[in-house]
C-alpha cells in the first residue's frame, strides 16, 4: 500500500498513530516530545536511551537536546551547507556537567569546557548520536567507524601520509586530537559491560 494513511481516512473511521507517524518528520517528531506530559518523556526517554543520568531534569533536557542537534546537523549536511564549523545555538547546546557521569573518563575530558568542545558543535552531533542510539551494538559499530577514520595515519594507496590531514580536520572542526583514543576507551566499555552482564 503505497499511502497507507490516505488508505485510512478513506475506507476507515480512524488512523492507527503508527500510521501516521509514516507521514511525521524529525522535527514533527521533537515537537510531538516538547508537548508530552513529563511521566510521558520519561517513558520515552527510558525507551530509547541506555544511558544513564544523575537526575530527571538532566536526561530530558540532554535528550530534547541531542534531537535538536542531530536534527540541525541532518539539515546542514543534507542542504550542502558548510558542515565543518557549523554549530548549534548556544540555547540548543548540551550542559557539559550534564554529560560528565556518563562519558567522564572516556568521551568528555575537563579540557573540552576550556575549548568549548561537545557543547554545540559536531562533537555534540557524535555525543547526541551517541546518545539516541539504542542498542549497544549499533553504537559499537559507530564508534568503530569513527575509529577508522580518525586512524587514517598510514599512507594511503598512493604513498600519501594521511595523518596531517586528518589532525587538520580534527582541528578544524573542534574534535578532539585523541578522539579515536577516547572512542577506543567508551567503546572498550560497552564491550567489557556486555562480557561482565553475560
């Protein structure tokens, strides 16, 4: 059925929300979150995030956040727009203390406040994928690629060292210069979590 909604309204008496949910945008979608009741974000938040947080206030705003982020970042890169220094307004940025208990140690350093880094800019974007992503699994491979292309260090097919490259992107876009070191340390713990669990 190629328009399963149409296909509702005209031969039913209702629309079943999985149904029209077809037809909802990102933004739809974070608009449909702001209006939902608080027990109700909880609900979702406790749905979707395996991350864990110090208090209520902390996870809803990390996580209405993290969607207005990635969704920015979506627009820019899907309109062709200059990614590279694009960053969110400071309204829309993560609260750095907010991340500290569940990336301290791995992802988010005590430097990044000082280079303003994983607030609003592409840092943010990775953290919020990061942190929308349900399953482990799909984070590891996530972090795996990223991995991959911050290792870009050897000579590429044409005997190119690709490491000043890569340390100049990083720079330029505001990652971290240890971000495959970081990634490595978070994903080592998701893997070693899931060895203990079974």
């Amino acid at each position: 059925m190629r328009n399963p909604t149409k296909h509702y309204v005209k031969n039913k008496n209702h629309v079943p929300p999985w149904i029209l949910f077809k037809n909802a945008n990102f933004s739809d979608c974070i608009n449909f979150y702001s209006f939902l009741k608080p027990t109700e974000k909880d609900a979702m938040y406790d749905t979707i995030v395996n991350i864990k947080f110090d208090d209520g206030q902390s996870k809803k705003d990390t996580f209405f956040k993290s969607l207005i982020i990635v969704r920015k970042f979506r627009n820019v890169i899907a309109h062709n727009l200059k990614f590279i220094t694009f960053k969110c307004s400071k309204k829309e940025s993560l609260i750095l203390k907010y991340l500290l208990p569940a990336f301290s140690g791995s992802l988010i350093k005590s430097s990044d406040l000082q280079h303003k880094r994983s607030l609003n800019d592409i840092y943010s974007m990775i953290l919020s994928i990061i942190i929308l992503l349900h399953d482990e699994l799909l984070i590891v491979e996530f972090l795996n690629e990223l991995i991959d292309f911050a290792q870009i260090t050897s000579k590429n097919s044409s005997g190119i060292d690709m490491s000043p490259f890569v340390n100049r992107y990083l720079n330029i876009t505001n990652l971290p210069l240890d971000l495959s070191k970081r990634l490595g340390v978070y994903r080592n713990s998701i893997i070693s979590k899931d060895d203990i669990e079974q």
